[in-house]
C-alpha cells in the first residue's frame, strides 16, 4: 500500500541569531543590498560559503564574515542579525 504524501509539508530551519552589535555600521550599509531578507530588526541571510568571497569583495568587515563562517560551521540554513538578537562575549562588539 502507497503511503499519501500530506498536502502541506512543513519545514524546519535553523537559525543562529546575533545581535547586529557585532557587525559595524558599514556593514549594515553594506548588507542592506546584498542579504536574503531585511526588516525593521535586521538581515537573514543564508548560511552558504558562496557569499563569503562576495562580502570579501564588497569591503564588508572580517569580523561580518566570520559570523557567516560561524553560522556555516555550525550547520544552521540562516544567520539572523537582528537588533535583539543574542550578543556573544566571544564576539567582537561595535557601538553605533
């Protein structure tokens, strides 16, 4: 007997969620053209290492870079930067 497929599938993301204080100014500038989704709190942006050499190259810090290469490492589908979003003591901090 053929199982039924459900009508609606749901779907489950991770994501790891940082506060935007851990990116700079520029950088917020920066990846207002170039993420997945920005809102009134942030940016998501799919955790792909294909963006790692384009935000390189569009100047975006090394410290936004590696919180994509720590979203990346960790296996998650997105890294949220958000305005209350978690703030690591392991991560650099920017005030602006």
């Amino acid at each position: 007997m053929k199982t039924k497929k459900p009508e609606h599938c749901a779907c489950i993301e991770r994501s790891l969620v940082l506060s935007t204080a851990h990116i700079t100014k520029q950088d917020s500038m920066l990846l207002e053209n170039n993420v997945t989704k920005e809102d009134a709190y942030g940016f998501t942006v799919v955790a792909n290492s294909n963006y790692i050499t384009e935000w390189t190259k569009l100047g975006i810090s090394a410290a936004c870079v590696d919180l994509l290469r720590l979203a990346i490492r960790l296996k998650v589908d997105y890294l949220v930067l958000e305005c209350d979003g978690f703030v690591r003591d392991d991560l650099p901090r920017f005030d602006w």
